[in-house]
C-alpha cells in the first residue's frame, strides 16, 4: 500500500463520517436521562423530605428540570434536551452524569452514569442545559 492509497482510504472514512446522520434520542431515552439526573440531585420525593427535613426547602424544590426535545440554544436547529435554569445548583451540567465536588457548596455529587442507557451520553450546551447525543 502506498501513501496515496492511504491517503485515499482516509478521505473516504472522513467522507462516511459527514455523510452519516447520528440518531436523534427518543423522548424515552431523554426520560432516562432526567431520571438519572433526578437521582444524582436527590430530586425524588422521598430523597428530597429525607434531606431537607426540617429547611426552608423541604415542602420541595420551586424549579425542576425538565426536557425539551427541540432546544436550540446555539441556532443549530433543536435538539433533546435536560434544561435546568431557574433553580438548578450552580453549573450541574458540567458534573453530570460522572458527579464530583460541588463547586458552590463543596459537596460531593455522586456518579449516576451507570443508569444511562446504553449507545447515548450527555453533553453540557451551556451550564444549565445538556443535550443528549448517541454515541
């Protein structure tokens, strides 16, 4: 094999690439990602009255997140997304779904990647807002 053969072979897995359409994620798929996201930020009823019992905050959070499936935050055309802006802790996107330390409080978020389905991960579009994307 030559360098123009190889060079021939490369052009034509960039082209394939290109020219090939990702799937969009279905609504049940989005679903499983809010889900996740639910269990990371201790959003389930139960989890929320077990941790803030007895605070200002344990009659429930004002704000949750939600999906939209055709969010367009960058004038690409929509897409499926998990938007928490009002109410959100400070840049959850970006620890989502591998958890770490909180930047604003400190705290430790745990890893909820294993609840994910499989062929899909998640991406911060901005610090309120992920998009979800096949792999």
């Amino acid at each position: 094999m030559n360098e123009f053969t190889l060079l021939k072979m490369c052009d034509r897995l960039l082209l394939m690439d290109i020219n090939t359409t990702p799937k969009v994620p279905t609504r049940e798929v989005v679903e499983q990602f809010l889900a996740a996201l639910k269990e990371q930020r201790c959003l389930s009823e139960e989890k929320w009255k077990e941790t803030f019992a007895g605070t200002l905050f344990e009659n429930g959070p004002q704000y949750l997140p939600e999906i939209r499936m055709d969010f367009d935050w960058l004038g690409h055309g929509g897409h499926p997304s998990i938007i928490w802006e009002d109410g959100g802790p400070y840049e959850w996107a970006y620890l989502f779904p591998f958890g770490g330390r909180d930047e604003e409080f400190g705290g430790v978020v745990k890893d909820v990647s294993d609840m994910l389905p499989k062929g899909w991960y998640a991406e911060a579009i901005t610090s309120w807002a992920i998009g979800i994307y096949e792999v």
